[in-house]
C-alpha cells in the first residue's frame, strides 16, 4: 500500500541512526535531507565548535610551555587555515555519513520532505507515500526581540564561516552556545563582552559551577555583563552598538546572538498530517516518541526535550529496533545523562543539582576547588571545582559536576557509575589515580554541608 515502511525526515544524526537501524531489521527506508548530512551536530554545531574550542586552547598551552622549558615566541594564529581545516574535516564527515546510508540499503534524497496528508510526503516535487513516518529536523537558532538583531548580528550558523577573526566581539546570551563561542574568541586573541539576562550564566546548571565559570570566564578576561536585557542595535561607523535596557551600552566588530534555538517545524506541513505542536513549534511527543497521529513519531531537538546529540541518537535506535526490531532491541538510561559544556575549561554534569536534590530531602554535599599540578607550573590562574550530591539517607550519588581540565573525559565514566547505582562508599573505596585531578573524585572525604534540612 505504501512506498515505504518508513521515511526519516532529517538526515542529523538522530534520523541517520533511525534510518539505518530501520533498514538492517529490513524496512523499506528512505530519509530526506535538506541542508547537509549530519545536521546541526556535524556541520555547524558539536563537532566544528570542538575544533575551534580546540584550537583556541592552543594559544594558551603555548603560553604555558614556557614554564617548562620551551624557549620561543608565540606564533600567529591564522584564522582562515583553521575555518580551512574545519571544513575540510566536515566534509569528510559528510561523506562518512552518506556512505553509511547507502551501504545500509536506505533511499535517500536531497531535499526538503513537506506533509501533505498523514501518510504522504513531497520530496522536490515527488510524491512519497510511507506506513510509519519520523520527524527528525532538529532546531534552528532563534533571534530576539531586539531591533536591528537579524539585520546587523549573526546566530551559531554564521560564526562557522566568518572570513576573518573579529577584533572585538558581544555575545549575547548565557547558555552553551554563548559560553563556549566567549572562550573560543577571547582564546584566540578577541576581545569579548558576554550580555545576558540572568545573574549568572548557564541557566538551570549547579550554581557552584555557575559561579566557578563565571570566574573562570572573567580569569580569561571576557567582561561580563549580567542581568541585562537588549534595547537595540545600530550601525555607529565601521562598529556595531549594542543599546542594553538602563542606558548601557556596548561596542564590537560582531554581535553574536546566542539566546536559543527552535524546533524546526516550519513549514513541514505538521497540520496537514494533523502532527499536535506546542506553542513554540515543537513537536508533541508521548515516551515512546509517538506524536498526536500513532504511526508518525519525532526524534531529537525538534520535540525540544532532551536536546543532546547522543541522545537523538538513542531515541532513534530505540525508536527503529521497537518498530521493526522484533526481540532483538536495546535500551538506554535517560536517567541520569552526562553532559558536557566546551567552554575554556570544560564543564560537564551527570544529575542532579544541589538544588534540585534538596526538593527531594537531605543530600550531602562534597565540594573541592584546586590548581590543577600543570597550571601550579606555569602560574595560569586556573582552578578545577569538583562535587559530588549524595543522597542521605542511601548514599547514593546523585549529581556530579566539575569545571576543570578534562571534566567530559571524566564525567562519561562516572556517568556509567551513576546509571548502575554508584554510591558514595563505592567511589571512596575505589583506588585513585595519582598525580591526577581525576583522584579527588575518590578522595572527597569531608562533607562540605547538608542540602535540604530545615534549620
């Protein structure tokens, strides 16, 4: 009755993984893409950002060398040779990705996928009918409500190609985006102002690592400008001025707008196959993915949940081998899930907060802040705060968070020691790794304060 047993609408990472996974149980699969194979992660989100975070770190571990015996100057960052070296790893990708779809027997198309009724798709002008279709188109960055933003400022896409390293730049927002794009333009020698809305950046993380970082960032020299609301944007000569709400204002060579992203359903036609959106465009979706029509299902950003990559990733395996699988499916933890943030250093988190486990009764908390022994020789002024919430009454871990030298690195382990019921006596009787940051984990002896007790 149907062209195919399924058709993926998005080729990210979350719509690959779906597709492939579909086509090995031996579906019928075809998955259309737009704008580039990978999506957002590959081409203009995780990936390169890392590389440019990177790249940025470089300048200051040279610096550092010389506390070590290497003699020499500075050498010069060039701009174009890293957005060259960048791009040509994102076309590798690309292929891989490509690759990857045609050996695993997936049609794909280049194009945009449009709804025309429940089961039906135009793909280019061609008419595709599925028996199960998948919603996987991600996010796009989201403006504000700020006169001049769209016509004289950027958003996440554009900062991947910019010709030239600006001398001076304003990034507008406290979240990953606006974090991580600060470090890696103050690393490679620009000026930065960060503007944003809440007294400290990172909305909705541990506010001890809030704090660290907002240090860490000011240690760097990005000037921060907290509790602040935008007014508008001008053209003043060859610069760019950003008027903020009480008469403020700051001047750059670039405003960077990074105040989030939106799911991206515009124009798919969602009301033609009766797909339910929330008032922000996002995709309705029970715990099985499922949207308001049984045989249609949305994976990734574009329900705006959990918005992670491993995570659209898993939703989409999940999501094929439940379908088409049989017996033969595997599950995955969502609770809890490690993270991380790349800015300069790295943030990554597994759990709970300190305040959100003090809603759930008493938590014990261990916290520790150190030099770490490489920046104790070359004098950086860059510390590593680590911590550890605990419930009481178990002594089961339920949060851990680090600012520091390879927090990412790290925390993928503790997840998995969090996901299989670690408890604090398990960490403290686990043998540490000397000299390393990592051993604090298994050394926190001295409880800093008790969380959720009423005094």
């Amino acid at each position: 009755m149907y062209d195919f047993d399924l058709f993926v609408i998005g080729g990210g990472s979350g719509g690959v993984r779906c597709a492939r996974i579909a086509a090995s149980h031996g579906a019928r699969v075809a998955i259309a893409e737009e704008r580039f194979w990978g999506g957002t992660c590959v081409n203009v989100g995780c990936v390169p950002k890392k590389l440019m975070v990177q790249a940025a770190e470089y300048g200051a571990w040279a610096r550092d060398a010389h506390a070590f015996g290497w003699c020499g100057d500075l050498p010069a960052h060039e701009w174009p040779v890293l957005i060259a070296a960048k791009d040509r790893e994102i076309a590798r990708l690309n292929a891989v990705y490509v690759q990857l779809l045609n050996g695993s027997g997936v049609t794909s198309f280049n194009g945009r996928a449009v709804f025309e009724d429940p089961h039906t798709l135009m793909v280019d002008g061609r008419r595709m009918t599925a028996e199960r279709i998948v919603i996987a188109t991600g996010g796009l960055p989201s403006w504000p409500e700020c006169e001049g933003a769209e016509r004289l400022g950027i958003v996440s896409d554009a900062a991947f190609y910019l010709p030239s390293l600006p001398k001076r730049v304003v990034m507008v927002g406290g979240g990953y985006i606006a974090v991580e794009f600060a470090g890696i333009f103050r690393g490679l020698g620009a000026e930065v102002d960060m503007v944003f809305r809440q007294d400290l950046p990172l909305r909705g993380f541990d506010q001890d690592m809030r704090v660290a970082l907002a240090d860490a960032l000011r240690e760097q020299g990005v000037c921060l400008h907290p509790s602040m609301k935008l007014e508008r944007l001008e053209q003043v000569g060859d610069m760019k001025r950003l008027h903020l709400v009480g008469g403020r204002h700051v001047d750059a060579d670039l405003v960077f707008f990074a105040t989030g992203r939106t799911p991206n359903t515009a124009g798919l036609g969602a009301d033609r196959a009766q797909v339910a959106l929330t008032p922000e465009g996002g995709v309705v979706v029970d715990d099985q993915h499922t949207t308001s029509q049984k045989h249609i299902f949305a994976i990734g950003d574009v329900s705006n949940k959990l918005n992670l990559t491993p995570v659209a990733i898993a939703q989409g395996h999940e999501l094929a081998d439940r379908l088409f699988g049989g017996d033969n499916k595997r599950s995955w933890s969502f609770t809890p899930i490690p993270t991380a943030v790349f800015s300069v250093p790295p943030l990554a988190t597994c759990g709970l907060t300190e305040a959100e486990a003090a809603l759930l009764g008493p938590a014990d908390i261990y916290l520790a802040q150190f030099t770490p022994l490489r920046h104790m020789m070359s004098g950086r002024k860059r510390k590593t705060t680590i911590k550890l919430v605990v419930d009481q009454a178990s002594q089961r871990i339920l949060g851990a968070h680090m600012l520091g030298d390879d927090a990412a690195e790290m925390m993928q382990a503790i997840g998995v020691a969090m996901v299989t019921g670690a408890t604090k006596r398990d960490f403290d009787r686990t043998i540490g790794i000397h000299p390393t940051s990592a051993e604090e984990w298994v050394t926190l002896r001295t409880r800093t304060r008790v969380a959720g007790v009423k005094v």
